[in-house]
C-alpha cells in the first residue's frame, strides 16, 4: 500500500481541480459529509455543509452523491435539487426530479421481502437495538447500538446461513452494518464508472470512508492507468475502516469537519 498523504499538505496538488469549471465531485454520505450517528434516521447534513455543496453546484460540472441509502433518504438529508442522488450503492438514482431503479434489479425486490420477513422472524435475533432498515431494493442490519455488536453480528450471520434464499442474494458488510443486495453487478464503483462515461468527466474528485467506497478508489486507479480520466480519491479516517479500503486512495482527511474546510476552498474563487 502507497502511503497516504495528508490532504491539506498537499492541497496546491489540487488547484488543477478548484480552477477547472469541468470538474466533477463525487461522494459518499455518512462518514464523509454528515457525522456517523447511533440512528440513520438522525443523520443530517449540516446547513453550513449544505451552503458548501450549494456553491459547488453553481462553480462545477457536476457534484453527485453515491450512497447505500435509499434515495429517499439521501433527498431528505440534502434537499438540493442540482445534486446527483444515487443511492443503494448504485441500483438506484434520481434525474430529473425522478427516481429509477437499474431493470436488473427490479425482480429481486420481492426476495428481498421475503428474506427480510424470515429474518426479523428468527427469534435469535430479537437482539435489543438491532435496527432492520428496509430500503426497498435492500436491507440493512445495524447493530451498533446493540450491547455485545460482535456478538451480535455473529447471531445476525448465523440466523442469514440458515436461510435458504440467501444464495440468491449479495451479502457485503459496512461499518457495523450488515447488508442484503440483489446479486447484481451494481456497486459503487459500476455506478463511478456509469457516471464518467454518461457525463463525458475527465477530472474528478472521490471522497468517502466505507468499505463500499473501496470499489471506487480502485476504479479510479483502473481508469488512471488507462489514461481515461485525471482524478483522485479521498478517504475520510476512522478507525472502523480495514485497510483495504485504503489502498488505492492517494489522499486522507480525518474528519468531516475536514471535508467541509476541503469543500469550502474548493468552492472559493
């Protein structure tokens, strides 16, 4: 693994970036530009962030958000209509004012229920503060607030095992979180991809702190190498991120306090 620079170190490697109106930033959500809460639902994007990304509407090509929300959610925690909101890592997104849902995905929805139900069935895991988030092409199992949350990923893992349909289905695991996907190629860094070549980007800026976010970084360094894009990625440190996830990332902030002293000289003239 290269090491990783400190972002405002090396913040004059970034002036290609601030002074091209072509420009494209990407990110993710939760860890990167709103604080990572105990409840999802009490997850917000502050009004001074909000004020930042407004800015960044108005100055670049394009500013999107990739999310495992649902894009709902990413809509009511952000609410400007310029955004791109993609959410469900992918399988969903919003144009137009629309939302719509990649076709190869629309026929899982119902398993998707149905292993839900099963699921919250399994009395071994009526586990106090477990929290089943249902986004409608997925599910989300939180159990960060639960009192042993190894323990009880243990029990969820198990309980998911024992199901029959589950070989239909993506398993794939975050930040505490346990996640049920259509069995799709659609990830982060598909939808990275999908994006680049829709939108004709050739300089582009990822951040974000996930393991999910580990596909983007090593697409970026994929189409780099090509010589199809200049673009870097950012990851946001914690001490809940598995190294991997660092490894095709170039440059780290430590905080979201520091991507919006990020966002806000970007958006500076």
């Amino acid at each position: 693994m290269s090491e990783l620079k400190y972002l405002f170190d090396h913040l004059n490697e970034f002036e290609r970036f601030k002074e091209d109106t072509n420009t494209a930033i990407l990110t993710d959500i939760d860890g990167t530009i709103s604080e990572i809460v105990d409840l999802p639902s009490d997850a917000i994007v502050s009004p001074l962030m909000q004020e930042i990304l407004r800015k960044m509407c108005k100055k670049f090509k394009l500013i999107a958000v990739i999310s495992g929300r649902s894009i709902v959610d990413i809509r009511r925690m952000i609410g400007i209509d310029k955004i791109m909101y993609v959410g469900n890592h992918g399988m969903e997104y919003m144009r137009n004012g629309r939302t719509f849902v990649e076709e190869d995905v629309k026929k899982y929805i119902p398993l998707i229920k149905q292993v839900t139900k099963k699921i919250k069935n399994d009395k071994s895991c009526h586990i106090d503060n477990i929290l089943f988030e249902e986004k409608g092409v997925t599910l989300t199992i939180h159990y960060r607030l639960c009192k042993n949350p190894y323990g009880a990923r243990k029990v969820i893992i198990d309980a998911i095992d024992k199901i029959e349909e589950i070989n239909d289905l993506k398993i794939s695991e975050g930040r505490k979180v346990i996640e049920i996907k259509p069995k799709v190629k659609h990830s982060k860094g598909t939808i990275f991809e999908k994006i680049i070549h829709e939108h004709y980007l050739k300089r582009v800026i990822y951040l974000g702190d996930d393991i999910t976010d580990a596909d983007v970084f090593d697409k970026i360094k994929e189409l780099k190498e090509n010589g199809e894009i200049d673009a870097e990625g950012i990851v946001v440190l914690s001490e809940e991120i598995p190294d991997y996830v660092k490894e095709n990332a170039t440059y780290y902030v430590e905080s979201v306090a520091e991507v919006q002293k990020f966002f806000k000289w970007l958006s500076e003239d």
